[in-house]
C-alpha cells in the first residue's frame, strides 16, 4: 500500500532493489573512467571526452540499487577517482558525483527508473546538474574565471542521456538473477 | 535520539562526505599542495591497462590500418585490372612503412642533433577536460623523469612534466590554462610569457608595447623559466593587439599535433641560440646559373631538335645523353609494356658518354666522375 501514493513506481517490482556482482561495481566505472580516458586519442573520437561515462555508470548503479548510501559511496569513489586523473584539486568531481549519486538513488526509489523515457530525463538532469555544479564549486570554491556555455551543455546533456539509455540498457544485462 | 540518528542518518553521512571534500579543496588550494599519493596510486593501477590498450592501438593502426586503407583502394579498384589493384595494394603498405620510418628517422635526428639529453616517451593516455588537457606517457621516476622537466616534440615544445610517478608521467601540454613558459621573439627579441589558452592556440603575455611584435613572427623559448631550454620553437604569431602597456598576442603553438605519438623528455637541458629570422618568402625572380652557362656545351643543336633538348641545363643534357644511348640501341623510350627490358645505359656510345667524346657533360655524369669513390 505504501508504494500506491508514489507517482511514477506503482509497483513493488518497480521499486525493488537490483544487485549486480562484486566486480561489476569496479570494473564499469573504471572502463567508463578508461574509455573517457584513452578513446579520444584515437582519429574521430575526440567527442568521447564529452560523454561522461564514469558519470553514467555512477548514476545507474544509484538508480537501480535505490540505496541512498550506496549512490553516495559510488558517487564519491568514482569522482575522487576521476578527480586523481585531471588537473584539478582532488574533490571537484568527488562532491558532484557524490551529490548525484546520491540524489539519483533518492529518485531511484521514487519513479520506475526501468522505464526507458525516464532514464533518458533523469540522465540529462543529472548531467545538467553535475555540470553546473561543477562550474558553482570552481567560481565560488576556487575563485577560478570559470565560464559555461548553456546551449552546449544542455546539448551534451541530451547526447549524454541518449547514450545512458543505451549503456543502462547494456548494463542491465549483469543484474543478478534472484 | 537513536532513532533521530537513525532517521538522517544517510543525510548526515552525506553532509560528512561533501564537508569533508569541501576541506580538502580548502586544504589543497591554502597550501598549495597535492594528493600525490591519491593520484599515483591511481595512474598506477591504471597504467598496465592504458599499456596494454595501447598495444592493441599500435597493432590495429598498423597491419589492419593498411588493411582497411587496402580495402577502400579495391573498392576503387573494382573495375581495373587485377594487376594495378595489386600494385596499388603494394604501394598502400609501402606508404605506411615508409611513413614510419621517415617519423622514426626524424625523431632520431632531432635526438642526435639536439644538444639536450633526453629520453623518447610514449603517450599511452589524454585527460582532457573542460579547458584542461593532460598527457600520460609512459616514462616514470625510474627513467629518470622528474616533475617540471620539459616535454617537446621536434616541431616544438610540447608541455611540462607536472607529476612523474613510478612508471609514467602527466604532462600539462601548452594550450592548458595553467601553463606557463618564458618566450622571445625572433626578430624583434621581445621576451614574455607563453600561456595556454584552454583552446588550440595560446597566447603571450607581458610583452612591453616597445618593440613591435608582427604577425607571422617566430617565438622561441627563452630558457628564463628555467623549464625549458632556449632556442625550442614556442610558435607562430597569429594576432597582436596593442593595449595600454601590453602587446596582445595570439600564436599558434608550433607543436602541432599536442597529442603526437611519441614525445621526448628533456632530462638535461642546455641552452641553444635562437635561429636568425630567414628572408621574406617573397615570389623572385632568378635567371640562369653563369657557372652552368660557361659550361654548356657549344656544339650547335641539330637541325629538327625539340627545344627541350638544346642541353642547356644539366637535367637536358642528361635527357640528351640518355636520348642518344637509346637511338645508338634503336629503343623508342615511351613504348614498350611495364616489365618489358630498358636500354642499357652502361653503354659506352661516342658522343654521349664515351672518354673523350662527351656531349659536354657536367662532371657529376661523366663517366668515371660519379662521386662514387
């Protein structure tokens, strides 16, 4: 009866708790951190370092395991992480990512996340919202002239959410079978 | 008050986690200092990885780059003889090798010629970011690499060394925002300081209005950073603008591909002399060489000759001398298959290359004056 008065999840399948393996925790940030990483070396691929994969992989794992403390400990292992390969003081992409992680697991427990449109929303907003505060922490933390371009990143927004769908799809493949 | 712990919990953890970050972005930019230890273990665990894709990139771009090449050229190829398609094949690899080793010799020769001691470094991984851009390579303290040594390529400098850790590097390359290094110009000498601009281009600052910076004018490192040794080509000027005190200049960087392959570390810096500024790239005018004129050969063109066989350049009267080898052997040069036997220009023919009779050859073709000892 509790779940009744949830908008989007009506169901106690919708807001069940999904597992994965151990090693698919490790293994799909850091090949989401590896891809970012070392693709747009490659001819072409330039875009890649756009997608912001660790970010997908972070947010997936939030949504579908709808543990608010796992998304924040996914959130901020895998932005520490990304924060030790990039020129920049150790904890910008930790706070963003530790903030999305854990608000996508509050949204994780509230809508039907296995739904396909509401992924693709929720991956844009959170792109959004990791983006733009990303650029607060960078004006108001470290008083850099940071600047941010709203068309592109809601652009990157929309390609980031399309591909998420995608990946969440692919991802959904390693949930474990009860 | 245990179940009012219990009940924001998660939101105090949560809070814990960002304050905890927030004082350690406080702690890192008061102090100025860095989380070595955090990013080396980090480039560490992931540095056998970035190899091992690396690997399997040079394999992919070599065999089967020359391969998808091969099948573009067969696609083209369909409706020629299965002979050319063969040979375009053939020319398609050799192009590749022959691309490798002209970059392997060059890369060579600007180790051998530099003053500099330095190592090659692979580049096994990028970090780029919004206006930040990082290089991995593969060479580490245990090569010798320390952070601040500079990074270049033979085109021009390429970044710095900002953390060396066991096995590999980070490099901040040029167009980073956070990169620095003291320039001067070529002609006009005026020194400044190269930074990046977060785009492809960067920019020098501090240029005094005084002397006047042009465009298209070549800026060299200056070595004051002491990061970078003198004479390495920083760029070319792409725009100047004059303001109150300071020149505003925009050059391109002269390393042109920041993300090249291979990279080499300066380990031992030394100094070298900026390159005088060349001449102007201006359309001249040159008539013919007198030294070549006083040794053309005076004997009158025969009747019915084409113009381009009066011999007056070395080039005509080699045409000349090869066109009476073949006439002395009745070949018709133009004819004949590919593959089929070409005259033999070892034979000695009076009036073209026989002792004594020559046609008035340069000396670099007379027979028995090849250079050769």
């Amino acid at each position: 009866m509790q779940y009744a008065a949830r908008p989007m999840a009506s169901s106690a399948r919708e807001v069940a708790r999904a597992s994965y393996p151990g090693w698919a925790y490790v293994a799909i940030p850091m090949a989401g951190l590896l891809i970012q990483i070392y693709l747009p070396l490659f001819n072409g691929l330039e875009f890649v370092e756009r997608i912001d994969l660790p970010l997908l992989a972070a947010l997936y794992f939030a949504l579908m395991t709808r543990s608010q403390l796992g998304g924040l400990g996914i959130g901020l292992a895998v932005g520490l992480t990304q924060d030790s390969f990039f020129h920049q003081p150790i904890g910008m992409f930790g706070i963003c990512k530790t903030l999305a992680g854990f608000f996508a697991a509050s949204v994780g427990m509230r809508f039907d996340v296995e739904h396909s449109l509401v992924r693709m929303t929720i991956c844009f907003g959170f792109y959004v919202f990791h983006q733009t505060l990303y650029w607060v922490i960078e004006r108001s933390l470290l008083s850099q002239q940071a600047t941010i371009n709203p068309q592109a990143v809601i652009i990157l927004g929309l390609v980031n959410a399309i591909i998420g769908v995608a990946v969440f799809h692919f991802l959904d493949k390693l949930r474990a079978r009860r | 008050m245990e179940s009012l712990i219990n009940r924001y919990r998660n939101v105090t953890l949560l809070l814990l986690a960002i304050l905890g970050q927030i004082v350690l972005l406080a702690w890192q930019t008061r102090t100025d200092a860095d989380m070595l230890l955090v990013r080396a273990w980090a480039v560490t665990t992931i540095t056998p990885v970035a190899k091992l894709i690396d690997s399997v990139r040079g394999f992919g771009s070599g065999p089967f780059g020359g391969y998808r090449e091969s099948r573009v050229a067969v696609e083209q190829a369909r409706q020629l003889r299965s002979e050319v398609d063969r040979l375009k094949l053939e020319n398609s690899l050799l192009q590749h090798d022959l691309e490798l080793a002209r970059r392997a010799e060059e890369l060579a020769g600007f180790q051998g010629t530099s003053p500099s001691k330095m190592i090659g470094a692979r580049v096994i991984g990028a970090t780029p970011g919004a206006g930040s851009r990082l290089l991995l390579i593969d060479r580490g303290a245990s090569s010798g690499v320390r952070r601040g040594m500079a990074v270049v390529v033979p085109d021009g400098i390429v970044g710095r060394v900002i953390a060396a850790y066991p096995f590999a590097s980070q490099v901040l390359t040029l167009t980073d925002p956070g990169f620095a290094a003291g320039v001067e110009s070529q002609t006009s000498h005026a020194r400044g300081v190269m930074k990046g601009s977060g785009s492809g281009s960067a920019r020098v600052d501090f240029v005094a209005t005084g002397p006047k910076v042009e465009k298209g004018e070549r800026f060299f490192t200056s070595g004051e950073d002491r990061v970078f040794p003198r004479g390495l080509a920083a760029g070319v000027v792409t725009a100047v603008a004059d303001s109150a005190r300071f020149q505003e200049i925009t050059i391109e960087p002269a390393a042109t591909q920041i993300a090249a392959d291979e990279v080499f570390v300066i380990l031992d810096p030394v100094h070298q002399s900026i390159p005088e500024a060349g001449a102007a790239e201006t359309a001249v005018f040159l008539g013919p060489d007198v030294s070549a004129n006083s040794q053309a050969d005076p004997t009158p063109v025969a009747e019915g000759t084409s113009p381009a066989t009066t011999a007056t350049t070395a080039a005509g009267r080699l045409m000349d001398q090869y066109r009476k080898i073949g006439d002395a052997q009745k070949h018709v040069f133009g004819e004949g298959l590919p593959g089929s036997l070409p005259p033999n220009f070892n034979l000695k023919v009076p009036g073209a290359n026989a002792p004594g009779e020559n046609a008035g050859l340069p000396s670099a073709v007379q027979p028995g004056r090849t250079g050769k000892p």
